[in-house]
C-alpha cells in the first residue's frame, strides 16, 4: 500500500537557484527575490506525508504552487532540493535521485497523472487515448480495449469510444483525462484541477464518482483545486499554499474552525461548514446533572443518566419520551430525543430536524453522553464557523 513522503521541497525556476535558496534563507519572499535576481520561486519547505488511501487536497490562489507541487512528486518538474520517498510495494524508492529508468517504472505503473489542461492526443480516439498508459505497458489489444471501454463507462462517456478530442466538449474530455489516469491502475494518482472546466452540475456529479472510486478501488490521491468547497467535500486533509510556501495543514474540519492566517480566514469566509463540522464541535458540553441525574437540555427537554453517565431516559414536559440514535431515523414523527455520535456532519442534524423538530440531540462517545446540541449550537456553527473567540 503506498504513501509518499516529502521533506523539506523546494522548486526555484530558473538558472540561479542557490542565490533565490541563500535569499529565501534569509527571510526574503518571493516577489522580493523575483524582482531582485529574476529568480522564481515556485514551491518552498514543502513537508508532509500522503497516507496510504487518502484523499489529500492541495489549495490555494493561481500561482501559488499547487502544479509545480504536485508536478514535483513524479518530476515532471525537477524539484532543486528536498526528499521525495514513495513507499510501496514493500520499496522505498527515492524519486529525487532515482535513475531515468526507475523513473519511468514509477510513472508508468505507480503514479498516473490527470492533468489541468487534459492533455489528451488529437490524432487518437477516445478508446485509444484512454488505453495510452496499458499500451506503454505492452498490455495487449483486446485487454486494453476491454479496460478503456470499462472506464468510459464509468466516467460516463459509453458511446464516445471512437469519437475524437475535438469532437468532445471540454467537460467530456476532461472526463477521457480522468479515464485515462485511472486505467492504468496505478495506485497513486495525480489529479491537478481535474474539474475545474466542467459544469457545477457536471462537478458534482464527478466529485461524487471520484468518491466512490476512493471506495471500490483504494487510490491514493494527490489532488489540486483552488476551489475551497470542492477541498472540503474531498479531502481527508487539505493544504493551503501562499506564494510557494504551506500555511496550513490540517483536515477539513480545522481547516474552517481554525485558519491560522488571514489568508486563510479569506478563504473559508464565505464556506458552507455545515458537512464539515463535527457534533462534538458545535455542541454544549459542560452540563451538570441534578439530584436526580437529569440533564436540562431545553426548557422541556431533559435525559437521564444512570451512574457512568450514559443516558437511559428522556423526558419532555416531565413526560417520559424515547432516546432514539439519529441514524435510526423514521417517518414517525413523536416526540423523542435524538442520539448521534461525536463525528456527525451538522448537516445531518439539521435535516433529522426537520423531521424531529422539537428536542435537542445528545451527543455520545462509547455510550456516554459528552454534550448535547440544540439550534442555538447549529446556528453558531453556521454563522461563527463553530469558532470559540467569535
Ligand atoms: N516552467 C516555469 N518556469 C518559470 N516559472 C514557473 C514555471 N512554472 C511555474 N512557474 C511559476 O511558479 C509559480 C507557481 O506556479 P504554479 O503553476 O505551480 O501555480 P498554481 O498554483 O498551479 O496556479 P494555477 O492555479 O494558476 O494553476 C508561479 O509564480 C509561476 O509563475
Ligand atoms: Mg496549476
């Protein structure tokens, strides 16, 4: 199962790197360099690890490094220092010095890349674009053409197999580029704005897909968008860059409830959190039972805990009602108090009450109850992002 290491990566463009590196060194910033020594410097100090299977998300504004990153990891771009190791298949191999052989062994049965600009051969069919990485690997005829159909049929393109790029529209090639990188099998996968130029519909509709991919076949996935809301759906964790430089590193919930710069902040001002954050985030969770081990949790509403504080009973109006857990849900609409656990999106909340409308939700870890959430909570999160200073 692969992962990939990178420490400490810089990329400078340009014939001079060591001035715009002893520069750097010295606190100068980017533009600064560029100006004085024509230096460019595209990515800087990267370090991180892409887990085995996860979804890692590269954000930030146009120019800020995300392709010369990501194109740092199969060296489509030459990083000028740093250490890049991809473990798998019980190897560890060293991207940065590895030979123009391993090199090519990797891109071609490791790593496969989606591109931003799709990349696709004009001259070559949607089948025979889509089968170009299995024909590198000498896979024969009739299994290439078995794979390539297989996976115009997943990304939606059954029909297409023999029409050409400039027959296509820039959505449906773009879909041909998302084929392509998967039909290699190749573990780990590349994708640098693989969405950008589609419909919102025809967004969603991938993102989905993409998902269930991650699902049914286990990729490891290095993935760029400048796009905060396609991030947060994505990714298991996300990093946000400034001029080359990693300000932030964290999943998507911290990313919302604590941006560490302004920069940051700008970025998640206007996001939806309500898929991000988490019940244990937005909820109450300094409550004190009375003498009869009752919680208040609204007005009417309150939950019984037995002696290890896990809750047995919940009361409406002193009236005894059901506890029952949120992912149980019914069309029954009587008065019980809901149950969810620490890590349920805020979202969920809100449409199981819609259905439920009149008691809070309890919170609960190994059936002990740690917090409760009532609309006052839901409507901070929204507004505040869940954020304790706001
Ligand atoms: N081949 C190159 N030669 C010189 N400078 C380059 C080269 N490629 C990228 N750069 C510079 O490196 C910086 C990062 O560029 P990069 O393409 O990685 O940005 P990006 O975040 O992918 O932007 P976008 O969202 O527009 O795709 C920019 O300042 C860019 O001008
Ligand atoms: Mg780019």
């Amino acid at each position: 199962m692969p992962s990939i290491e990178l420490e400490d990566v810089y990329k400078i463009f340009g014939d001079e790197p060591e001035i715009a590196l002893k520069l750097l060194k010295e606190g100068k910033g980017k533009d600064k360099i560029q100006a004085e020594t024509g230096q460019v410097v595209g990515v800087r100090g990267i370090s991180f690890t892409i887990e085995d299977n996860e979804l890692f998300v590269i954000m930030g504004l146009s120019g800020s490094g995300k392709s010369t990153l990501l194109r740092c990891v199969n060296r489509l771009v030459e990083p000028t220092s740093g250490k890049i190791v991809l473990h798998a298949d019980g190897t560890d191999y060293d991207v940065v010095n590895a030979d123009s052989e391993t090199l090519r062994q990797i891109r071609e049965t490791q790593m496969s890349m989606v591109f931003q600009n799709f990349a696709l051969f004009p001259h070559r069919t949607v089948i025979d674009n889509v089968a170009f990485g299995l024909e590198i690997q000498e896979v024969n005829k009739k299994e290439r053409v078995r794979k390539a159909k297989e996976l115009i049929e997943v990304v939606g393109l059954e029909g297409f197999g023999d029409s050409y790029p400039n027959q296509l529209s820039g959505g449906m090639q773009q879909r041909v580029g998302l084929a392509r990188g998967l039909a290699t099998g190749a573990e780990i996968l590349l994708m640098d704005e693989p969405f950008s130029a589609l419909d919102p519909l025809i967004k969603v509709q991938m993102q989905d897909e993409l998902l269930d991919l991650m699902e049914e076949m286990q990729r490891t996935i290095l993935f760029v968008t400048h796009d905060l809301d396609e991030a947060l759906k994505l990714g298991d964790r996300i990093t946000i860059m400034e001029a080359g430089k990693m300000v932030q590193l964290g999943n998507p919930e911290q990313i919302i409830v604590n941006p560490k710069t302004e920069y940051v902040a700008d970025f998640v001002e206007n996001a939806d959190p309500s898929d991000v954050l988490r019940s244990e985030t937005v909820a109450t969770t300094s409550f004190e039972p009375d003498e009869n081990n009752r919680v208040r949790l609204t007005e009417s509403a309150e939950v019984e805990l037995d002696s290890k504080g896990r809750p047995v009973q919940g009361y409406f109006s002193q009236t005894p009602i059901e506890i029952r857990s949120l992912d149980e849900l019914s069309e029954l609409n009587e008065d019980v108090i809901l149950s969810t656990g620490p890590d349920t999106p805020i979202s969920k909340i809100m449409r199981a009450r819609l259905t439920y409308a009149t008691t809070p939700v309890i919170i609960v870890r190994d059936g002990v109850m740690i917090g409760f959430v009532t609309e006052r909570n839901i409507l901070h999160g929204l507004l505040e992002k869940g954020r304790e200073d706001l």
